[in-house]
C-alpha cells in the first residue's frame, strides 16, 4: 500500500486555524480536489481539498484541534491514484480570493467536488475504470475554498453544512447553531430535520373521518339544492376555523337597565339624524374600549408558531344575517368614532350586506367580531371564533329578569353576553378580565366616556 501524507497548504497570512469538519470517514474514497476538511481563521472557513486520489486511511487531526502550515492533517492510501488525473500544483493549493465573486465561484466548486464525492459513494460496487472516468470528467479546481463564515445571508456555517442544508432542502436560518460562535454543525441540520420530521409525524395523527354519503330519498320527497357562494365560504371559513382553533367559551350577563333607558331618550334625536340606535353601537364602543385596555385580544397567530401580529388598530367586524347568507363587514377604527358615528356605520354595513353590494375590501381587516342574535332572540350561544381574530363576543336576547340588589329583587334588564377566543394565544385570565371590562362598559356607560 504507497500511502500519502496530506499537509495544512498555505494559509494565506493566518498562522494558525482550528479543524472545524472532518466530512469523511476512513475508507472513503476520494478523488483529487475532493473536500479532505474544513478549516477555520478568525473570520473564513476553508475546505481543504485532497492533493491525491485514493482511500482515506485516517484524519491526523481531531475537530476542535490548531493546526498551522505543514501540520500533517491525513493519510491516504494511493491505491486509486493510478486511476486519476493529479495536477501536480495541488501540494501548494492557495486560497482564493474572499471577494463575493470568487466566494460563489468556488462554492461552486465545492459543490462539484461533493456531488463527484456523491457519485462516487453510489458508485462502491463499480470496477476501477469506471470510477476513473468519473473523476476525470469532473471540473477540477487547484483553489482552496475561502468562505466568509456569516455568507451573503447572515448564517453562520461552513460550505459542508451549507451544502447539506441544501441537499436536505432545509433553511439555515431555521437553524440553531451549537458550534462556537453559534455556528452550525451538520449535526444541528440533522437534528432540526429529525424534529421537523417528528412533530409533522406527530401532528398528523388520525385523520377526519369523512361524513357517510346518504341517499335521503329513501326516506321520503328530497330536492338537491346548489350551495350559493356565500354559504360555500362560510361553510369552509367555519370548518378552518373550529379545527384549527382551540375555542373556549365564556359566559357573562350584564345590566343594560340604564344603557337601555339612555338609548331610548335619544330616539327624537336619533330619527333627526336618520339613524337607529340599538344596543349594537354601545357594544362595539366597548369592544374598542376593551380592545385597547387588553391589546392581547388584538393580535394574530403567525403560521410559522414563532410569532404573533399585535395590531394597533382597531376595526371590530359585525355579522349580518343576511338574505344570501351570513356576511361580516368590517367597522373601521372604531376607537376613533362616538356612538352617533358608529350607529350610523353600523346601519350602513348593514344595509350594503342585506343588498348583496359589499365590496370584499369592506369585510377584510377585523381585529374581533360581534355577532349579535339579540333581536332574534336565544339565552345564549357559542360563536366560532373568525380567525386569525383571536375573539367573538356572541349577544344574545335581553330580558327583564329580578336581581337582587343586597335589600330586594329588582327587574332589571339582563343581556346575555358570550365570548369564544382562541385558547392558543387567550389564557382563561386575560379573556376574564376583557369580559369583565365590556360588563362593566356596558352596565355604567359613564366609563366609555372616561
Ligand atoms: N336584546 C333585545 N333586543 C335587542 C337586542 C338584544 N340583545 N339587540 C337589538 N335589539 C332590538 C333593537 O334595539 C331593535 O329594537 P328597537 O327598534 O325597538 O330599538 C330590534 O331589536 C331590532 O334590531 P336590529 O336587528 O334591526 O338591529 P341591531 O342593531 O340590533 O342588529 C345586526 C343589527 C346587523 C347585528 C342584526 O340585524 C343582525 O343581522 N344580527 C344577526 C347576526 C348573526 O347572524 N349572527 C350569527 C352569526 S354566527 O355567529
């Protein structure tokens, strides 16, 4: 066996660099320029490619060790060498350039040689011939690769990494590094992948089981109906939402005694204006309120699980029943409107969704929805939440009922209130205390003056 003694080439000005990958084990095969290990300065990597074509027999170095100039760092045995076209400046690889253009030159490079190195692996069962031809139709190159470790993204990792990430179809910057200067291993590539593969394994569970197909005519007249598009949209906007969304619901009932007393003594005034004044209004302005006072309740899931929107606006949607289906225009800015203001919105959008002419621009941008079935009639009922608002506060039909005031009943005019949210971003606490606030809201309505 002739054996060759692979040696730290010229540094390029630094005296000394630490071993950062060792990317083959002893008996790979490897054709001359193939990646041998990858070195790092204070401020590059470099692949350091191997002079010879042959099998590696062992490192002389461990990851994690100095080396300088000249420093052995493996052993190969040349039995392949015969096979392969050596160019004989290899011994004295110099560094490249760190300019970008060289940096993605050599990249470039670097991915050649391990895509060759690639082939090769398959190739273990193939006759010598064959591998020759390989490597000698390959690009060969005499530069070591010198890349800026943080690169044109920002990552912090070698080329070996970088090339694994991509073959892996990973994003770097998805990954935490553990090496020094929080660069990444390969080891922190494989682990991301094995964790990403884990929890979608986990997250796909059971799947829905399908509704049975059934022929009701057996049992009686039938007609098949075609869904209009509105109730095709709700139909889908409800079932993304109540299985994407962990609901929980919370129930309340607040006195509207004096709110209800206050809105009827503006009747004449409200008919002067031409606008209706129901409960609605007063509701939205403490949702506003509210809104403001608890900011968590005006924020959105992002799909990437890191993060969430916090908004400082504050436009309040409002389901209409109307003939076509139900519709959810959107009331703008809210906190910035009297009630006057936002009984006037309130008929408007109304309007617009009982006459089919909303515009889909006039339903976008909700922080939180009311849905108000007060006039209908109902004790209560739980709304799903319209996601990505993380809350729905559901009104339902206001009846005098006796309340004990600490000395006697009283009648007094109860409204029941419900408010579904999104328990992945609501704890119980916060939907308590935003509850307890629109209560209170709307039981002294001197507070929304305040
Ligand atoms: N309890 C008792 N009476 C109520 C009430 C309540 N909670 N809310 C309103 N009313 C009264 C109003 O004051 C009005 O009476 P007056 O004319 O004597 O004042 C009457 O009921 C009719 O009100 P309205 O329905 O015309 O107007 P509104 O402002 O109360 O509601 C709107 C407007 C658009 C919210 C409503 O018409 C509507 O479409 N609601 C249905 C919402 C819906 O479908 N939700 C379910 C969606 S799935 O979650």
């Amino acid at each position: 066996m002739s054996k060759e003694i692979i040696l730290v080439p010229d540094l390029g000005g630094a005296e000394t660099v630490d071993v950062i990958e060792l990317g083959l084990s002893p008996g790979d095969v490897i054709a001359v320029e193939d990646a041998l290990l990858v070195l790092e300065s204070d401020k590059a990597t470099m692949d350091v490619p191997s002079s010879h074509a042959g099998t590696l027999i062992k490192y002389l170095v461990a990851e994690g060790d100095t080396v300088k100039v000249g420093d052995p760092i493996a052993e190969i045995d040349l039995d392949l060498a015969s096979l392969e076209a050596e160019p004989e400046e290899l011994n004295e690889a110099k560094i490249a350039d760190t300019s970008h253009e060289h940096e993605h030159e050599n990249h470039d490079e670097v991915i050649k040689a391990e895509q060759m190195e690639d082939t090769l692996g398959r190739s273990e069962n193939l006759e010598g011939p064959e591998i020759a031809s390989s490597i000698s139709s390959s690009d060969q190159t005499n530069n070591l690769s010198l890349t800026d470790l943080s690169d044109s993204d920002g990552v912090y990792a070698g080329p070996a990494v970088r090339m694994l990430a991509r073959e892996l179809g990973v994003s770097l910057k998805k990954i935490t590094g553990r090496g020094p200067k929080s660069r990444i291993l390969k080891d922190d590539v494989n682990d991301y992948v094995k964790s990403a593969l884990n929890s979608s394994s986990a997250a796909t569970g059971p799947s829905i089981p399908n509704m049975p197909d059934i022929d009701f005519s057996q049992f009686g007249a039938v007609e098949i109906v075609k869904m209009s598009k509105i109730q095709k949209i709700t139909s889908s906007n409800m079932q993304r939402s109540w299985l994407n969304v962990p609901h929980v619901t919370q129930f309340d009932e607040t006195d509207i005694t004096d709110l209800d007393a206050f809105r009827k003594s503006l009747k004449s005034q409200a008919e002067a204006r031409g606008v209706r004044i129901t409960p609605v209004a007063f509701l939205l302005k403490a949702i506003g309120i509210a809104l403001k006072d608890n900011p968590e309740f005006n924020r959105s899931l992002m799909n990437d699980g890191e993060n969430f929107v916090q908004k400082n606006y504050c436009h309040i949607g409002l389901a209409v029943d109307a003939p076509k289906g139900l519709m959810v225009p959107v009331i703008r800015d809210v906190n910035d409107k009297g009630l006057w203001e936002i009984a006037e919105d309130v008929g408007r959008v109304a309007g617009l969704a009982r006459d089919g002419k909303l515009k889909p621009s006039d339903m976008q941008g909700g922080c939180f929805t009311l849905s108000s079935l007060g006039a209908i009639g109902g004790n209560g009922f739980t709304p799903i939440v319209n996601s990505p608002e993380l809350g729905i506060l559901g009104v339902s039909n206001a009846k005098i009922q006796p309340v004990w005031d600490g000395a006697e009943f009283r009648p007094r005019l109860m409204l029941p209130l419900t408010l579904s949210y999104d328990h992945r971003l609501i704890n119980g606490g916060s939907a308590g205390r935003f509850l307890t606030q629109i209560n209170r809201l709307l039981s002294d309505i001197r507070l929304m003056s305040l």
